[in-house]
C-alpha cells in the first residue's frame, strides 16, 4: 500500500495468490475499483483462521467495480457495478 | 491460482431456490460447532473452520454436503489442537457404527 485510503480512491486489488484462508475472492484479484465507504476494522481472518489473535485489526472498505471489468463476457448493462468487501491489506492505491 | 472453493464468478449452472429442510443430524452439528466457538469454550472460531473446510481438498470439497463439510474440517481442527484424539476418535467411529449396523 502506497499511502492511505481515502474515500473516493482509485484502488487496485492485489494479485496475490498465497495458500490459507483469504477472503479476498478470485475474481476481484488484480482488478481496479473504487473506495466507497469504510465498514469499520476487523480482526484479521487470514490470521484467526489459523488460531491466532488476528492483530492488528484492519479497516474493511466497501470496492466497486464496474461488472465489464470483472467479467470479459459481461452481457448485462454497462453501468452495473459490484461491490465487494476488502481488507486494506489487499488495497493498492494508484500513482497519480 | 484459483482455490477451489473459490468459485464465484464460474459457470454453475441455474441455482436450486427450493427450500429445504436440514436432518437432525445437521442441526445437530450446527449446535454443537456454535457451543464450541462460544465465549466460554472458544475451542474453534467460523475462520478457524472456514480454513479447515477450504483445506479439505476439491474431491471431498465436492462429495460432502454443507454439514459434512462442518464435521470434517471441525474434526480436523480439533484433532490439530489436541482436543480429540485419533485413536479416541476411531473406537467412537467403529461403536457408532455397529450400533447403526445393529440397529438395521
């Protein structure tokens, strides 16, 4: 993460793919969004899922995307949008 | 790489909205899962048997229904801890069984 989120952000999901419990789901990795509400922080699931205390928690943010760039044969209208919840972990901002 | 479980997005087919009542058996388990995660006990938590469920490999993954998949990832998790033994764990099984077998 390059500096904090703010509202509005442009973000960029990381394209990671490490083994465990992540919560981050597939179809989002290594696509852009937009920040639009923080939920609020949460214990870690990557780290609980394995019995630990899941510290530090982190902020959890509301993502939307647009469905034509989640899905190369989206067939529905071009102003659908998705949105999914994100652990900063997982957030890039982007040079601007 | 795509985890198996991690499937939203995939062809699947239509989704089955019929309603459907869960055996006893699974409500069963649903209880006992919640009393083991309660403030009291804390001996698992639902990321603790999400990765236990994810972890059970596509196969399995694919050939247990919703509960099964609790039991398995629970009784893995509880072996991990030290909580259930596997020899306890299998005389239990193999008396489970020949009570059903005798109960046919």
């Amino acid at each position: 993460m390059s500096r904090p989120i703010t509202i509005g952000d442009t973000v960029r999901i990381r394209q990671a793919f490490p083994p465990g419990h992540v919560r981050t789901p597939y179809f989002i990795r290594g696509k852009t969004g937009e920040v639009i509400r923080l939920l609020s922080d949460y214990a870690n699931p990557e780290e609980l899922a394995y019995g630990r205390d899941g510290k530090p928690a982190l902020p959890v943010y509301w993502v939307k995307f647009q469905q034509s760039d989640l899905w190369s044969d989206y067939a529905g209208q071009e102003q659908d949008t998705a949105v999914v919840e994100v652990m900063e972990n997982w957030l890039e901002t982007m040079d601007e | 790489m795509r985890r198996h479980h991690d499937m939203g997005g995939q062809a699947a087919g239509p989704v089955d909205t019929a309603e459907r009542d869960y055996a006893p058996w699974g409500k069963r388990v649903d209880a006992i899962v919640r009393l083991m995660s309660d403030k009291k006990r804390r001996l698992i938590r639902v990321d603790e048997l999400r990765r236990g469920i994810e972890d059970l490999g596509p196969a399995a993954y694919e050939e247990y229904n919703y509960y099964e998949r609790w039991i398995a990832s629970t009784t893995n998790i509880l072996i991990e801890k030290g909580i259930l033994g596997i020899d306890e764990l299998g005389r239990r099984m193999e008396d489970v069984r020949a009570r059903w077998e005798a109960s046919k």
